[in-house]
C-alpha cells in the first residue's frame, strides 16, 4: 500500500501557547501555594529528560505498562473493534507501537491520531507511525489534552489511549473535568484507555521519582529555565532544591522546588515580580497513583461502561479500558 502523508493539524492560534502560558503562570505565582501547571515542563529538554526517566531502573511505570500492552494488545484490539486509535499526551509514542500493532495485526488500523503540547516530539513520533504503519493514515494535533479534545478528528470507532499514567498529573478537579470532556468527545460505543499507575510500597514510588543519577530532579528543574525563557524571567535555578514527597492523604507524589534563599525575580512579560521567601515551595507536579475501585467509580459517573482491568504480573500498573455508554 502506499504511504500516506502525514497530516499534522495546528488548529489553535499561533500565539495559544504564549497566551495559555501568560494566564498559567501569572495565576501559579500569584496563588497561595505557588503551583505550576505541568505541562509547561514539556519543552524540548524537558521531552528529552522525560525520555531519560523511562529508561531509569527506578522508573518502573513505563516497562510495566508496555509488557500490560505487549500481553492484551490484541483482545483490546478486539474488544472494542476500534479502526482508529487515538493517543494523548503521545510523546515519543515509543509504547504505542505495541499498542498499535494489535490492531495492525488484527488488519483494523485505518487511522491514528496523535495530540501532544509538543510539537517536535510529536512531529518526530508521527513520521516513525508513518514509516511503521504504511497505508494507515496519521495526523497529529498540536494543543493541550485539557482543552482542544474538539479538535481531535472524528473518523470511524475510536479508542483514545491516555498512557503513561499522566492523568495522574492532573488535579482531582482537572481529572473530573477531563473525564467529563473525553465523554463529550465521544460517541456511544467508542472507547478510551487509560494506563494508572497504581498504589503500592510508598518506598518503590518514592524511588522512581528520587533516582540516583538525578535526571527527575532535571527534569522538574528545567521548569525554571522555560519559565526564564518563555517568559522573559530572571529565576536563579540552581537556587532551588528539589523536594519530592509522598502525601498519604491524596496517595499521591508531590515534586516541588524549595527556594534555599529569599529572593525577588522578575516575570518580564507578565509585568510581575514575584517574592519567594527562604524555604517557601513551588509545587511543580503531582503524580496521583490510583485505586482501581475509585477510578471505575470515576469513569461510571463521567458516563462509561463496561469496564475492562488489566495488569502486569507485580500489579504495579493498570490499564483500564472503558466504552462511552
Ligand atoms: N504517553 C507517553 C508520554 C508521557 S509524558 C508515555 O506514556 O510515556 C507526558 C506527555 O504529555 C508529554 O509528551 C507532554 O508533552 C504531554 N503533555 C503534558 N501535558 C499536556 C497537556 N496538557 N496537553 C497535551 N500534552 C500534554
Ligand atoms: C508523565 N507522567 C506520568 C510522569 C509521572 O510519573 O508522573 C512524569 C514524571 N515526573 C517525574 N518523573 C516522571
């Protein structure tokens, strides 16, 4: 069959990012605790460093998820019946060819859609879908998974896959609403998948995000050089220590930066000096590990059905396929 093209669709303004990023940032400094939204981490270093993580022996999410999808691939394939499989927060998409090649093999790939906040992993991850899957047909969404579902192409019987545990980077709120969205985007019959990481020893959690060679710690640091880039800003990164922490309460990590002095910093494009004193925190991500029992509950009251669980062999992680009633 011959390739065919790679449509890569940039619905948004061009300056969406910049805007987003002005009301995201100027809101996280100016609440109490700061709080950074963490899809801002993504630039390209940050998409590299993430990369590095899921090659740490500390980081087991990601191995765990692809031998769930290496052992279930084809019955999800056939469970659902999908033609289209739909990525979020795609990445490199390095998972998703296992993923994918259930359907491939099971001769229903008609289509894929990728959508990432950035664009030249995603770019790069959808011309290797192309050279992989020839005949199937690839486009890719620039924009944000909590905001653009609109814009995702609405071709045949879709399955949206949301791997990684990433919606475990949203806040209980953000997940509710996000949920809520993904049912509006779907049709009665269509699918989603999502990958969670799961509760388990706090000590093996606390490990994947506090590893020896220190490329998490990069990876919440380099924050503070997109915030300096972006936004025209004058934060000192070394000034910060990076402070990872299990809250038991929310069953969730909790990675911040604690300011080791007090300090004053300019926000240039927001027109804004921001005041952190010694010790004070920016908390720059959570990452929620899940309870299988609360998140069916969740996806029941967003509006699906026939609920599917998978797991590896450890029960560290788990893939739940859900069908939008
Ligand atoms: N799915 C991959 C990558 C996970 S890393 C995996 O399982 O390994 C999280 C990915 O989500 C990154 O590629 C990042 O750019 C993207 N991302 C984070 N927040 C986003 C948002 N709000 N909208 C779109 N993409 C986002
Ligand atoms: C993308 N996401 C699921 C990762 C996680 O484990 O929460 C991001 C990450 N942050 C630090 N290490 C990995």
């Amino acid at each position: 069959m011959p390739d065919l093209p790679v449509t890569v669709d940039v619905h948004l303004p061009a300056d969406w990012a910049d805007e987003a990023m002005s009301v995201d940032i100027r809101r996280a400094f100016t609440q109490q605790p700061k709080q950074l939204p963490p899809m801002w981490l993504y630039d390209d270093r940050g998409s590299e460093l993430f990369d590095a993580i899921t090659r740490l022996p500390e980081y087991y999410p990601t191995e765990a998820e692809r031998s769930i999808l290496a052992r279930r691939a084809p019955e999800i394939a056939r469970i659902t019946g999908a033609d289209t499989v739909v990525e979020l927060g795609s990445g490199t998409s390095d998972k998703t060819r296992t993923l994918l090649d259930g359907f491939a093999d099971a001769g229903q790939l008609t289509d894929i859609v990728v959508l990432d906040v950035s664009e030249q992993t995603l770019r790069d991850a959808a011309d290797m879908l192309a050279a992989r899957y020839p005949g199937t047909e690839i486009r890719a969404v620039v924009g944000d998974f909590t905001r653009h579902l609109r814009h995702l192409p609405d071709t045949g019987t879709r399955l949206v896959a949301f791997l990684g545990g990433t919606i475990g980077n949203l806040y209980v709120e953000e997940r509710r609403a996000f949920l809520g969205a993904l049912a509006d985007t779907l049709s009665s019959g269509e699918w989603v998948l999502l990958g969670v990481d799961l509760v388990k020893r706090i000590g093996r959690i606390v490990d994947a995000y506090h590893d020896d060679t220190g490329v998490t710690e990069e990876f919440i640091r380099n924050v503070v050089r997109v915030l300096n880039r972006e936004m025209d800003a004058d934060f000192d990164p070394d000034a910060f220590d990076y402070v990872p922490f299990w809250d038991a309460r929310e069953e969730r990590m909790d990675l911040r930066l604690r300011a080791t002095m007090p300090m004053t910093a300019r926000i240039e494009r927001l027109d804004l000096d921001v005041e952190l004193g010694a010790n004070e925190e920016i908390r720059v991500e959570i990452s929620t590990k899940f309870r299988p029992e609360k998140l069916s509950a969740e996806l029941t009251e967003a509006g699906f059905g026939d609920l599917h669980w998978f797991s590896d062999h450890a029960g560290d992680f788990g893939l739940v396929l859900a069908r939008r009633r």
